[in-house]
C-alpha cells in the first residue's frame, strides 16, 4: 500500500527530540471550540487584532488605518527605511511561525504577508506603550494615541489568548529603534507598567511569557504549592462543596492575604481560620480569567508548579461561591473588590467560568487546593466546631444577646449559692 510505504519513510526520519523541540516554541494558541463556545465574546477582540488569528475580521478593520500611522510614526523616529526592518524580521521569520499553534497556510506559503502582518502589528502595540509612558509626538485629539479610553479597549484586546504577538517581534523592533538589544525583564517592565500600572510599588511585578500576562505573582509556596510534594503520593480526596455562608456558621473566620498572590490560600484548622488573597473584580475580569486558563490548558511547557495557578483558584472560588450571600461576606472581609454591579452578577460569574474545568486531582501542581478543602471539610465535620459556632452566633452576635447571656449565667450562679446555702443551713440546724 502506498500510506504503508508512506509511514515507513515517515519513521526514518522521526525524531522525538525534534518533535519536543518544536512543540516548546508554540506559546500562542487558538482556544478549542468547545471551549469557546461556553463565552465567545470573551475570547474575541473588539477593537483591534494582534497576529493572524483575528486579522481581517470586519469588526475590527477600521484600526487597520491607525497601524499604518504608527509603523509611519516608527520609522520616522528611528530614521531607517522599512527595507531594512523587513531584512532584519526576515530573519527570525521561521520562529515567529512557530510561536503559533495552529497557524493557518496562507501565512506559512505568503512570507511578504506575514511579515506585514508582524511589523504593522508590532509598531502599534509598541506606539501604545510608548503613549501610556508620556513619550508621546501624537496630537492632543488623535483619535486613538490621545483617547484614553480607546487605550483601555486595546488593553483589553491585548489580554486575549489570540490576540498576542511574539516577544521576538517586539526585541527586533525596539533593537532598530534604541539601536541596542533589550533584555526581558526591560520589556516585561514596559507591558506591565501598561497592563498593571497600580502594582507597581505595592505588589510584585506581574510575569510574561511571550506576550501572555499572570495575575500577579501567585506561586504557591511550601508543601501546599506541590512542588515539595513527593509525586508517588496519590491522596484520596473526600471534600464536599461548602458555601462561604456554610463555612461560617460552621465557625470558620476569613481574612485577607497581604501577599497579592492568588494561590496564598492557607486554611489553620487550630485557628480556624482560611485565609485567601484579594481580587478586585471589574468588567473584564471574567475575559482576563478565561483566557488566562486557556493558555493554562495549551501550554505544556509552563514550569512545573506554574501550569495550574489560576484554573486552581478559580477551582477553589467556585466551590465556596454559590449565591450572592457568599459574595457579600467575602466583600466584607475586603477579600472581594466588586467593580460588576451585583453581588450576584458576581457569583454568577465565578459559576460560570468555572464549567469544564478539569482538575487532575494527583497532579502535584495542585494537590495543594484539594488537600486546603479536605482540611476545611474535616474541620467542619468536628462538633465542637458547630457547637461553638453556634454558641457564637446565637449569643454573642450583638450586645444585647451578650448581656442577656451573661444575665443569665449570673442569676443561675446566684440560684446555685442560694441553693448551696439553704442546704448548708439545714444540715448545720
């Protein structure tokens, strides 16, 4: 058969080094339909595309105008011809294809077009930071570089799973600009002075991995990050959904993280206390989750301990949400910044994005959570726990109950001395 004689020739020349080679360059992907479906708009720009995956789309054609602007602007500030830009970006063109997974054949046979694609798109993705840094030659009224709030809709679109672009592409063209190779931690600086500009000074420096943010830097850490954890261990997990309303009356109190790290989620049984960080929730909340769990799911080569962060806590939030009762209590506790609205719009959305998340529960990377939730449901399943709780709850909720209680206790010590001292005069008479 001519497909037998095929695949022979096919296993002389396969090489799995070459095959794990490759595999590590992808890092922009398209999200799985099935994914997608369950919130399409999250997962699609609404101003502008970055790469190939939205170029062209109707809705966003109009922006096509102002890249154009901004590669004129770029090469009048760097007074060198686009010939030369184009030489240098030819180059490197093979590893930038091979940053996307897939990627579609009309960018792999057309080079020149691709090529376009990449300059265009990254002169203007770079004319945005140098605008959000006050290094601004646009005027007051440019209906793009000097609108704010069209800046803030391409902040957006730059936080979509498919809307991103190669760090090469940016290194090369910041190296014809400045004249100098940038390093990493320069650039991540300049992308998170952009997208996280009240972080800095207050909480560490958001990380990047080839145009793809974290939130924050959430690595777990000692045993409850998995790394430390001995791989071989296969726990058996038990742990039943409780709402943060149910926890409480159960006696568990709640506080704050000081760390800004979504996966500082400690739970002291001694204490009772569970302790878990803070997320100011807004309108684009919901997208910057999903999309960040996306790459999560298609990016095999995250460090190890790394490859589940926020699938974990978004894991963890849905099973102590369910209705806006457990929002409010989170808010109270400054644990929950609501920026949506509602309470319950807030609990919807963590329900929401929380469906077809999977969670290997032997994987080390987050054994962590589910063994936080065993501890929780232990502690719960302890009546002393309840009883207290209750006790808590029933008399020491607001002064007037205290002192009814304490009101209490002291008639029924003086019923019980008056007791004792009438008996203690009988046997003495």
């Amino acid at each position: 058969m001519e497909w037998a004689i095929q695949i022979d020739e096919e296993l002389k020349s396969h090489d799995p080094s070459i095959e794990k080679e490759l595999w590590d360059r992808h890092c922009i992907y398209k999200v799985p339909s099935c994914v997608k479906e369950l919130n399409k708009r999250a997962y699609t720009p609404k101003m502008a595309s970055f790469g190939p995956y939205h170029h062209g789309e109707e809705h966003l054609k109009a922006m096509e105008e102002h890249k154009h602007r901004a590669l004129l602007y770029f090469l009048k500030r760097c007074q060198k011809p686009i010939g030369s830009v184009l030489q240098r970006m030819d180059q490197v063109v093979q590893e930038l294809r091979n940053s996307y997974k897939p990627l579609d054949p009309i960018w792999v046979e057309d080079t020149p077009k691709f090529l376009q694609l990449m300059i265009l798109d990254g002169c203007f993705m770079l004319e945005i930071f140098r605008v959000n840094h006050n290094i601004n030659d646009y005027a007051d009224n440019d209906p793009v570089f000097g609108n704010i709030y069209v800046r803030l809709n391409l902040k957006c679109d730059m936080s979509l799973l498919e809307n991103q672009l190669p760090m090469k592409v940016l290194h090369t063209l910041l190296e014809f600009e400045t004249g100098q190779t940038q390093e990493d931690e320069w650039l991540n600086e300049k992308i998170a002075r952009f997208i996280y500009p009240l972080a800095f000074g207050k909480e560490p420096i958001p990380s990047f991995d080839m145009g793809v943010p974290e939130i924050g830097n959430i690595e777990p850490d000692g045993a409850e990050g998995g790394e430390n954890m001995d791989s071989s261990y296969v726990p058996y997990f038990s742990e039943t959904e409780r709402p943060v309303v149910e926890l409480r009356e159960a006696g568990i109190l709640f506080e704050k993280n000081q760390t800004g790290s979504l996966n500082d989620i400690y739970f002291d049984s001694h204490r009772g206390v569970l302790t878990l960080p803070t997320l100011r929730v807004d309108d684009t909340m919901e997208s910057k989750l999903l999309n960040l769990m996306a790459f999560e799911r298609l990016h095999p080569g995250l460090h190890p301990g790394a490859g589940n962060k926020i699938t974990s806590y978004v894991y963890f939030m849905d099973f102590i949400i369910d209705t806006e009762k457990d929002i409010a209590i989170l808010e109270q506790k400054g644990i929950l910044i609501n920026r949506l609205g509602s309470d319950k719009a807030l609990a919807r959305m963590f329900n929401s994005i929380s469906k077809e998340i999977i969670v290997d529960r032997v994987d080390s990377r987050v054994v962590w959570i589910h063994l936080v939730l065993e501890d929780i449901s232990d502690y719960c399943k302890k009546p002393w726990n309840n009883w207290r709780a209750n006790l808590i709850q029933t008399y020491f909720r607001n002064p007037w109950a205290t002192i009814s209680l304490v009101a209490a206790i002291f008639l029924f010590a003086l019923t019980t001395l008056q007791t004792v001292y009438t008996i203690a005069q009988f046997y003495d008479g």
